[in-house]
C-alpha cells in the first residue's frame, strides 16, 4: 500500500458495487437470494457502517455482523472479578481504554474509578508493566483481552517480567480464540450465513489455515479481507465468484499482510505462555469448548486468578438486552429496542455499544438512532 487513498477512492468503489450489481443479476446467484455474509472482525464491522458501504450493495446482499469485538463479547462475571481486584487496597489494575465502560452487574470500571479504585488505562501490556516497576510496593494487574491479534503482545510481555524478575507484575487473562466461536455459530441451527469474510489482523498472527474447517466441513466460502472499504468491497466480489462457480475455498485479499502460515514468532510466543481452557464464557452466547486460553502451570505465579478470594459467578444478560442475537446475526441493531434509547455509547446498556468496532457503537455513531 502507497496511499491510504488508494484503498478509499470512491470512483472504485462505485465500480466494484455496479461489477456487483451484475455479478447477483446472473441466474447462479439470482437463485441464493438474499446472499448472507458474515464479517467475523469487528474492524469490518466499524468500516462498513463508517463508509457506508451496504449503500453500496445490489439487493440481494446482505452482510451479517459477527462476534469479532473482544470487548464486545466479555462477559459481565470477568468485569466483576476486575472490580473485585481493583478493591483491593494494594492493587493497580490496568487494561485498554475500551474495557473501561463494558458494564458489569456491579456497574463498569469507569465507575468504580470514580469511586476511588487505582485503576489506569493502557495502549498495551508494556505500559502495565512499566507501571510495575515504577510502583514495586503495589500488585499492578493487567486485564489482558482479545483475539489471537493481541496475545502475541501479552506473551511477550510477560516473558519480558519473568526475564527481568519483576514479581508484582500479574495477568488477569481473558484471551479467547476465533476458531471455536465459528465452530459454535456455524453449530447453531438458527444461524444462516452463506460466506464469511475473514478477520485481518487474527489471520496475520495464526494464518489462513485454521478456516479450512468452514470450507471443507461446512461448504462455506472464506475470503480474509484487509480494513479499508476497497478491500471489504472486493472480498465481497471474490464471495460471489466462489458462490457463482461453486466452489467453497479459503482465499486471501489481504494479501499485503496475511500469509498462509501467519506469524511463527507470535505464534511460538502464544504456545509458550498460554494453555487453552475446558470452557471459556461468552457475554450472550454461554459457555464454549476450549475457546480460550489461561496461563501455563510455569508462569502460575504471575497469574491474578490466585488473587481472586472467590472468582464471581456466572450472571444472564438483562433481560431487554438483545447483544446475543446481534453478536450471531439474528438481529440488526436498530431492531433492538433499546438501541439510541436506554442504550447508546454515553451510557451503554450491552457491550456492543461500548466499542467502536461493537456492530451496536459503529451504527449509531454513523446512521444514527434512525
């Protein structure tokens, strides 16, 4: 990529929706209406709704907005324990800046900040562990979350604590993986999607390989796409082809980052650090197998979990919340009725309006309440 702009130039995006416009008038796809489209990545997801880009699209496409957002899918017994670490009079916890407003049943940590808790936001688990070892009378804990995109980051970094033997450094590790939560939504009888767009940034680290599972079980296309609306646009338009010529493969339009193979250095730093555990929760669909990860028995000692007197328990979503059905593309969020209402970025309700890579955040902020 030279220019930015050069992924962002309208006159082509208007080319490739018109190239769409033909590609659904031909009889193979005329007979798959309405297409439905998965984007995995919450990246995709803020994109989308930023450049407008289902204005773009012919009827007959419909994109589908996926559970990529980690913050997104936290569940609210992981915030309750963070507040019950940051309680703790000898405790400075940290974590990313959107961690802060996902509500929990006890309120965000935003609020308990405000309430008097040392807590202190972070742009990445080396700045938690330079708050370690400016405060070495104090337990300073980082709640480390996402995808497969930021473990690399927190492995390394824990390495760097044990090289340096900073002791008062702990990991509160709510990692998950992207592989089990397709499994678990491609399981899902309700769930109707025809094609998925691949999440950039996870695939840089662990390659295109894990999918191969979508296309060769499940007979579904892939196509791992880059950010910009170019990139979305043309992912798009190699899902039509896959459909119109019947084929169900793993592909790669991003390829100015992504390999087949991903990362190796990342991803020996992941298998180093982190084991996968029995079941992980997810904040709107339950409990899942294997879906993330905890630390290795040799680095027990830097783990906050210890720390925890008795870890909360599993809490339901509110009642009126409708985060789940949106995480698995069920609902759009403007159908749910608390959307721009009792739930908007100010004051969110579910945590997909926390985020701006949240599906809930990205549409209010670019189409508004409408």
């Amino acid at each position: 990529m030279k220019y930015v702009d050069e992924f962002r130039n309208p006159v082509e995006a208007r080319r490739l929706g018109e190239h769409l416009a033909r590609r659904m008038a031909l009889p193979e796809l005329q007979s798959r209406r309405p297409v439905r489209i998965m984007e995995v990545c919450g990246g995709h997801t803020h994109t989308i709704f930023r450049y407008g880009l289902e204005a773009l699209l012919p009827e007959g496409i419909e994109l589908i907005h996926g559970p990529g957002c980690p913050v997104c899918v936290l569940p609210p017994e992981r915030i309750d324990d963070c507040l019950t670490l940051a309680e703790q009079h000898d405790v400075i916890l940290t974590t990313f800046g959107d961690a802060m407003r996902v509500p929990g049943s006890r309120g965000s940590l935003l609020q308990a900040r405000a309430r008097g808790a040392d807590i202190r936001t972070v742009y990445s688990p080396l700045d938690a562990l330079q708050v370690a070892r400016d405060n070495p009378d104090r337990k300073v804990v980082f709640f480390a979350l996402g995808f497969e995109t930021t473990m690399p980051g927190t492995a390394i970094t824990l390495q760097q604590a044990v090289e340096e033997g900073i002791a008062n450094f702990y990991l509160f590790c709510h990692h998950v993986t992207i592989v089990p939560i397709l499994k678990a939504l491609l399981d899902d009888p309700f769930m109707q999607v025809d094609a998925f767009i691949g999440p950039g940034h996870v695939s840089m680290v662990i390659g295109m390989t894990p999918y191969t599972f979508i296309a060769d079980q499940y007979r579904k296309p892939v196509v791992v796409a880059g950010f910009e609306p170019l990139d979305i646009l043309q992912s798009i338009v190699m899902v039509l082809e896959q459909l119109r010529e019947g084929r169900t493969e793993v592909e790669n339009q991003y390829i100015r980052v992504v390999s087949r193979d991903g990362n190796r250095q990342a991803l020996q730093a992941v298998a180093d650090v982190f084991a996968l555990r029995a079941r992980s929760s997810w904040r709107g669909l339950g409990e899942i197998e294997r879906s993330g990860v905890g630390l290795k028995p040799a680095y027990a000692a830097f783990d906050a979990e210890r720390l925890l007197v008795a870890p909360s328990v599993r809490r339901a979503e509110p009642v009126d919340c409708r985060c789940s059905e949106v995480l698995k593309g069920q609902l759009h969020p403007r159908q749910c009725p608390l959307f721009g209402r009792a739930c908007t970025p100010e004051h969110p309700r579910g945590a997909l309006m926390v985020s701006s890579e949240g599906a809930c955040a990205a549409c209010h902020q670019y189409q508004g309440r409408g």
